[in-house]
C-alpha cells in the first residue's frame, strides 16, 4: 500500500495526515504522540477512528499539524485519519459517520465588530 495523505480541519488548526500500513506509530509534527499531546483525553481523540474501525496498530501515521490550539489540533488530525481510512477501505465510512468522525466541524470564532468591546459584548451604556 503506498502512503494515503489526507487534510483535516478544525477552526484554524489544519492536520495533513500521511497514512502507510506498519506497526502503528504516531507523530505529529517530529514527535511522539505521547510527546505532544499529553493529556490521555487528546491521545484518546487521535486514536479514535482505529478503535471505532479496529485498526490499532495496523497502520503507521505521520502528521504534520500548525494553527489553533491543542484541542482544535487534535480533532483536525481526527478527521484526518478518519477520511484516510474511509479511502482505504470504504466499509469503515459505516462505522465512522454514525460517530461523526467524517463531519468537518464548521463552527468558526465569530468576528469582533467596530463600536464594540468583542464579538457580542458592547461597551458600557450611559443613559446621562
């Protein structure tokens, strides 16, 4: 099998995943997974599509990730990895769609507008 690359997005955080069949190692950006992201909850979110599609371990990941914050990293490179293994095998975009996993979330931060403190918040009202 060559080496799948796929382009996942989260808010403004944007994960190019490289997908080659191995042992199932991870990196992100030259590093290990543990490395990078630390908390047991983000490494949770990465692995996700190989425990849905029973995949952990079969496959080698290279991930190179920029933009956002970590939480926003960790769900682009989930989508990432979940449409690289919806083009290897197409019986895992049954697993993976009731889960969400193949939905780019569009939620995006709001624009600050001119006149006020914030996106929604205004300035202080004086009535005198």
């Amino acid at each position: 099998m060559e080496v799948i690359h796929k382009i996942g997005r989260r808010k403004t955080a944007v994960a190019r995943v490289y997908v080659s069949t191995g042992k199932g190692d991870i990196t992100i950006n030259n590093k290990p997974l543990n490395t990078y992201f630390p908390t047991a909850t983000l490494q949770y979110k990465v692995k996700q599509p190989f425990t849905l599609t029973e995949n952990d371990g079969n496959f080698d990941v290279k991930i190179n990730v920029y933009g956002g914050g970590i939480t926003g990293q960790a769900e682009a490179i989930r989508l990432g990895i979940s449409r690289a293994l919806c083009e290897i095998d197409v019986e895992h975009r049954s697993t993976l769609k009731p889960e969400g996993l193949l939905t780019r979330d569009p939620r995006m931060v709001e624009r600050k507008k001119f006149g006020q403190k914030k996106a929604r918040k205004k300035f202080q009202f004086s009535k005198r």
